[in-house]
C-alpha cells in the first residue's frame, strides 16, 4: 500500500491512491511513504528504492545497538557483538524481502530507546531493564521493596510511575500469585489506554 502511495508522490501525482482521484489520508506510515517517494526519485525502481531504504535503516540500527551497548553500557567488543549480531541476523532480512518499512522504525526506534525519563513495566527481570537502561518495574517483586511487602503490584502502584511501555510473560505458570500479576498488569493496560505493539508465542491465554 505505502509503494502505491510512494509511487504516485514521486511521480507529482500527490498522495493518490488512484491518480486524478483526490488525495487521501491512506498511507498509514507517512514518513516512511515521503523517504520512499524522495528515493525511487534516484533510484532504478521503486522496488529498488525500499531495498535501499531498508538496508541502510537496519545496518544503522546494527551499528547504532553496538554503540550503545560498547559506549554507553561500556561493556566489551565481545558483549556490545553478540546483541548486534542479534539484530543484524534477526528478522530483518525477512521484512526487507517482503518490502516492508519495519526495519526503519525499527531504526527509530532504537534512536529513542535510551533512557530519557522513561519506565518499563514488566513481568520479567531480564533483557529488557538491562538493555533498555530505563527505570524498571519488575511487577514479580524480586527487585522491588513496595511490591515484596504489599503482597503484590496494584494500579495504584503502577500509577505513581505512569510506565511508558508494559511487557507481560504470559507464561502458563499454575502459581495463582503468578496469574494474578498477569491479570492486574493486562488490566492495567486495557484501562488506561495502552496499544498492543507486539506479540510474540503460539497462542493466547486468558486467565480469570
């Protein structure tokens, strides 16, 4: 849909789904449509144009996670390597042959993910609070005094720190103190407005 709408923005037709129709608010990534339409300006192809696109996003994306994990982590070559080897054969090359702009917000993405006052909520106490550098809420209460000694994360808790992302294991853990973290924090979620953005297992469960 965005190479459609790229397409005819390169070619002067303006943000047309059917040129001579019209503009029209359809192309969902809008940045993404402009860098595309301003490339296949030079580029052979349109098609052409998103391979370039998406092969320099995700290489800076490569180098921008070495960086931050060598100098701002300052941790090893060898340590700062493995995530960025992580990334440079995750995925990536899988959106890129399908055309799609994931591994330019993905970029972006990783431009904005050190910690600039931001709060990770998550049922987990790995990768995330120690890649992420932001302030984390590890919602089991392992790390965290309030939680260990009230019995449990609440929504009032979770309101003192307004969590910027929330990341739930929905694991299938019989523990009901387990289940009940799970259910407060997907209730959470749902009350004050969070999006879903991504998900990840074979299915989904449901506790009550």
């Amino acid at each position: 849909m965005l190479m459609r709408y790229a397409q005819h923005l390169a070619a002067g037709q303006g943000l047309t789904w059917n040129i001579g129709e019209a503009p029209v608010d359809g192309a969902t990534d809008f940045f993404y449509t402009v860098i595309l339409a301003c490339v296949a300006r030079l580029a052979a192809s349109l098609e052409q144009a998103v391979l370039i696109v998406d092969f320099v996003a995700h290489g800076l994306t490569v180098l921008i996670v070495y960086v931050s994990v060598r100098y701002v982590l300052l941790c090893g070559r060898f340590t700062a390597s493995v995530p960025a080897a992580f990334v440079a054969f995750g995925p990536a090359f899988a959106y890129i042959s399908a055309y799609f702009g994931t591994p330019v917000f993905a970029c972006f993405s990783s431009l904005a993910w050190k910690d600039r006052g931001y709060v990770l909520a998550t049922t987990e106490a790995g990768i995330l609070p120690f890649y992420s550098g932001w302030r984390a809420i590890y919602t089991w209460g392992l790390n965290d005094q309030w939680i260990a000694h009230n019995g449990g994360v609440t929504p009032a808790y979770l309101d003192r720190y307004a969590p910027t992302l929330i990341a739930i294991h929905d694991a299938p853990y019989s523990d009901p103190a387990w289940k009940a973290v799970v259910k407060t924090m997907r209730e959470y979620a749902t009350s004050h407005g969070y999006s879903r953005v991504a998900s990840f297992g074979l299915q989904t469960r449901r506790y009550t």
